[in-house]
C-alpha cells in the first residue's frame, strides 16, 4: 500500500 | 527514525562537513567540482521550502538548516573566497544537460501536480544525478585528493544507508515511496565505480587513481 511519501526525511 | 536513517544523514552531514573543513583548511578547491556543489544547493533549496511551514521535529528542522548553511557557503568559498584554486578548465560537465531533463521528469513523473510537490520531486531527482559533474571531474583529472575520496564515501554511502531505511521501513511501517527509492537507487549505483577504486586503493593507503 503506497502512502504518500512521508516527509519525515532529510 | 531509524539507525539506518539516522547513520545516512550522519554520513552526509560528515561529508557535508569534510568538504567544507578541506576547502576551508588548505584554501582550496583544487579537485572539487563548483557545478556538483550548486546542484547541491539547489536540491537543498527546493527540497527544504517547507522548512517554516512544516514543522517535523528539531533534529529535522536543524539537519535541514545545516545542509543548507553549509552548502551555501561552499559554493560561496568555491566561487569567491577561493576563486583563483577553483579548477574551471576541469569542471566541465554541462549542467544544464541534468536540470532541464529532471526539471521534464519532476513535471511528468510526480505523486501530486503541486508546485512544492514538483520541487521535491525535482529535488529528488536532481539529487540522483548531482555527482555526476563531479565524478566526470575526477575522470578528466584522472585522480582525487584522499580528502576528496573520502568526502565521495561518505556522500555515497549517505544515500546508500537510505535505502537500508526504505526497505526497513516497507516492512515495518508498510512505508515505500517509489520516485525516493528508484532515485536513490540510480544515484547509488552511480557511486559503484568509485566505491570499488575507494575500497581497492584508498583503504590500502594509495591514491585515488582512475585507469587513464
């Protein structure tokens, strides 16, 4: 299940 | 986060830092491509817009202004301050020949048709392709700096430590995102050729050389 690409990351 | 993650953004801030502290300490950026380092900034710039809007956590609000600060200011020293060590015969690549066909791609291929969606894809994507001035530099010269080498290491290995993140957290959080993942896997492999000269010769004391 692809979620939207998390952010989170640098 | 991750110790895979965590250890990726360690060894890119240290590379960050390497090259910053060898231009800073020896007053020159003799070896060092000037266009890989703008191709940096940029994808820092476009990437990290969201940097007021979106607040995640301190360490990523701080790494984000780190990366930006530092980057910055390398070009500043390469293209200023240390002008006349600055190697332009050698730093040849066109960059326009990687902005424009991944400024194409970042329109077609993207998760959501928004002008901050489209520049982190662009970041994405230009971040890919961002050493490949700096590789072709190495080719022309022929050699690096050990410094220069172990900068490449750790810049390479940053990116490969996030796909250990990205697997990991596929299977613990069903998390993928596939434009980070095919991206980080092509700028990966463009390091292969040089993680092997690195491990052959650099680890066993010699000189960077490239086969002429």
């Amino acid at each position: 299940n692809e979620k939207l690409p998390s952010k989170d990351e640098l | 986060m991750n110790i895979f993650r965590l250890l990726g953004d360690l060894s890119h801030l240290l590379a960050i830092i390497i090259l910053l502290l060898k231009i800073w300490r020896t007053r020159s950026c003799a070896g060092v491509s000037g266009k890989s380092q703008i191709l940096f900034a940029l994808v820092f710039t476009t990437r990290y817009l969201d940097l007021f809007t979106n607040f995640i956590s301190m360490y990523n609000s701080a790494m984000k202004l780190i990366y930006l600060v530092c980057s910055y200011a390398t070009v500043f020293l390469m293209y200023f301050k240390f002008k006349a060590t600055y190697d332009s015969n050698h730093d040849t690549f066109r960059m326009e020949f990687l902005v424009v066909p991944v400024g194409g791609l970042a329109f077609l291929v993207n998760h959501d048709f928004t002008p901050l969606e489209i520049l982190w894809t662009f970041s994405i994507y230009l971040e890919a392709v961002a050493i490949l001035p700096q590789l072709f530099m190495i080719s022309k010269t022929g050699e690096a700096e050990t410094i220069t080498s172990h900068y490449l290491f750790a810049l390479g290995s940053y990116r490969a430590l996030y796909i250990v993140n990205w697997v990991f957290r596929f299977y613990t959080e069903g998390f993928f995102d596939l434009i980070a993942i095919v991206a980080g896997c092509v700028q990966t492999i463009l390091y292969c050729d040089f993680f092997y000269l690195y491990i052959t010769k650099v680890l066993k004391g010699k000189q960077l050389t490239l086969p002429a």
